[in-house]
C-alpha cells in the first residue's frame, strides 16, 4: 500500500488526505493542533477546516511531522505559501530519499517572487524529478463531497507525474498530467489575484459582463507572465488555467473571491483580515507576481490595481475606472 504523508491539515491538506485514502493510500495527516489529530483519529472528522464530512478510516492524523514523514513516499505539502520555506527547513531532514514532494499550494513566495516548487527545491536539496504541483479547479468543499472534477499533476518528470496521477485517481477526481510546471504553478497563483477582483466586481454589483471581462483579461496577463517565462500557452487554455480562474472567479466557496467581495462592498483591508479565517493566497501573492511582471517587462494592469486596492486604499471603484480609461489596443500583445 502506498504510503503518503499530507501537512498539514488545514482545508485543502485535509480533502487531498482523502483523495488519496480514496486511492489508496495509507495517510497520515499532519495537524498543528491536538484537537484536530485527537478529532481526525477517534471520530474521522476535522471540525475545524472540514466540517460534516466524514473522512476514511486509512487517514490516521499526528501532531508530529517525523512520525508522518519517516517512511512516506508521497510528501504532501499543503500550507499558505508564505509558510513553505520555513517549514520545509523543519521538515525536509525527515524526509526519506526517494520521496516524492507534491506541492498543492497556490501562491508565490514575498521578495524572492519565486513559485512553490522552486522553494521546495531549494529548501530540500532535490531534483525536479522528484517535484510534483497538483492545480486545477478544486474548492475543497465540493471535492470533500465528491462532486467530479478534474485536476492537473505537473512534473518535468514524466514516471514523478504518473506516480502522482495513480496517487490521487478516484472516481469523482480525474487527474491529467502536464510536463509545464511553471505554467501550472502560474495559473494557480494569478488565479486567485483575479478572483479577488472577481469578488470586488461581485461587492459592488457588476454582472455577468464584467466578470467575464475580468476573468479573460485576467487569463491576457496570466499568458504574458507565462510566455515570459517560457511557460506552454496551452496549459493556460486547461484545468490550471481557465479552469480554474472559472471555478475561483464564480464560486462563493472561493476564500479569494469572498475576500475580495468584502472589500468590493467597502470593508478595508484590515477589517477583512481580522474576519479571515483562512489563506486567501491572492492577498500576499499579487506583490512578487507584479515584482516578476515588471522585471521582465510585462504588463498585468489588474493585478497592479488589485495590489492598489490592497496596499494603497484606492476605493475598487476607482480601480474599475482606471481600468476602463486606458487606451484600448489590440486583444493580444505579448507584453
Ligand atoms: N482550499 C481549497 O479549496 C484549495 C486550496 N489550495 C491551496 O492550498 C494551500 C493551502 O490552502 P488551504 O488548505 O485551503 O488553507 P487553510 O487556511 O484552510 O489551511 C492552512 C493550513 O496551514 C496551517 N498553517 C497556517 N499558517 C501556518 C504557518 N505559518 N506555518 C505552518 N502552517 C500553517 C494551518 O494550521 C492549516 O493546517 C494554499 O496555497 C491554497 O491556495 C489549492 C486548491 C484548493
Ligand atoms: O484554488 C482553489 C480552487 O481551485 C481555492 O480557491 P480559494 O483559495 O480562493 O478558496
């Protein structure tokens, strides 16, 4: 039986736990909190991040990394991206040679601007062949309650992409492989910059034309970023891509969009914050995403006014007017 360790157990680390479990895994699930373990292994839920949903007996939780990660061969990392790196310095000593590490985080590292998978492959010393990002349109709700959907599994190594896919196929989750990691990775943390402008459109009203404005626009600049940095402009066409900038810009379960629609109806920044339960990645990522932009000449107007709305208290109705005011050109431009 194949053996994973998912950390931790937070919304997203807790249905993937499943996932595989549904696979066929044996899984241990890394929680930061007593309650949650105690809760997971005596009556198979985790009241705080997954409530109602009642998880397979082979997902066994600890509070302890190194019992998790001692013979795992899938190492399942699921924390807000600003944590990776200083937890991957604390994990990867347990990790056992061969693992493989699957990143199924969405956001981009402060300062560095770099992706998941390159911490990752900084942090513990390994090769691109034994990474691996899961992406695509997957709210953890409803692939909690098994409604079908599909994912992408991005690895440079075709056999760590397999391996992965076998991982996590189950009936209500098809997984596809994609050898374009920077493209997976950069759908994933664009995505949730854009929904919470989709939410912002929600909060002050706009309908149907709006967001669909939004969302292809959205997908314009994501496409320059990738192309940029060499990315396959048809995995933006895919699950990593429009599939997910859909799901995340039209779901009320998106933490992203929500964030985003409380300040479309005129709460700040700090008061949306102080209610945020969860990561909304969109928040910390629009910054390194615009730093990569603008050190390689390419233009992401939504995003900068996201990070507008953000950093500088401009009201997201003037965002929406400074958007519309600049000079119209043709649909595509690579930069
Ligand atoms: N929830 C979803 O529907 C999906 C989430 N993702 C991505 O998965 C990643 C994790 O998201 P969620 O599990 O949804 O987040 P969450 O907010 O529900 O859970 C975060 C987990 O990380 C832990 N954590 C929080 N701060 C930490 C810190 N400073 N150091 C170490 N651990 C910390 C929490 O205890 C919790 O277990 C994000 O990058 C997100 O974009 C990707 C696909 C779907
Ligand atoms: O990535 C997701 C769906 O694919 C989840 O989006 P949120 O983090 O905005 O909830």
């Amino acid at each position: 039986m194949r053996r994973a360790a998912v950390l931790t157990a937070g919304s997203w680390g807790t249905v993937f736990a499943k996932v595989l479990a549904d696979a066929g895994a044996r899984v241990t699930l890394v929680a930061r909190d007593r309650e949650v373990a105690d809760s997971i292994n005596g009556r198979h839920v985790n009241p705080r991040y997954l409530d109602g949903v009642r998880l397979p007996d082979q997902v066994r939780a600890t509070v302890r990394p190194e019992q998790a990660l001692r013979d795992a061969e899938l190492v399942v990392l699921a924390v807000p991206s600003h944590a990776l790196r200083s937890c991957l310095l604390d994990w990867a000593p347990m990790v056992g040679p061969g693992a493989v590490y699957v990143s199924l985080m969405k956001g981009m590292e402060a300062v560095t601007s770099h992706r998941m998978s390159e911490v990752i492959a900084q942090t513990a010393g390994v090769g691109p062949d034994r990474i691996a990002v899961v992406s695509g349109p997957n709210l953890a709700r409803e692939i909690a309650v098994e409604h079908p959907a599909a994912t992408v599994v991005a690895s440079s190594s075709a056999a760590t992409a397999h391996q992965v896919q076998s991982a996590c196929w189950t009936p209500y989750l098809r997984p596809y492989t994609n050898g374009d990691v920077v493209g997976c990775e950069l759908g994933g943390a664009v995505k949730n910059v854009i929904a919470l402008a989709a939410g912002m459109l929600e909060g002050m009203g706009f309908g149907t034309n709006s967001q669909a404005s939004l969302i292809a626009r959205g997908l314009a600049e994501t496409m320059r970023l990738g192309a940029a940095l060499g990315a396959e402009p048809m995995t933006f066409a895919g699950l990593a891509g429009l599939g997910d900038l859909v799901a995340t810009c039209g779901s009320p379960l998106s933490r992203n969009r929500t964030f985003g629609e409380r300040l479309g109806r005129g709460m700040t920044l700090e008061q949306v914050l102080a209610q945020q339960l969860q990561v909304a990645e969109g928040v910390r990522s629009c910054r390194p995403l615009l730093a990569l932009a603008e050190g390689l000449g390419v233009s992401m107007p939504i995003t900068r006014q996201v990070e507008r709305v953000l950093y500088e208290g401009l009201p997201p109705l003037e965002a929406v007017k400074d958007l519309m005011s600049h000079e119209p050109g043709p649909e595509y431009r690579p930069r």
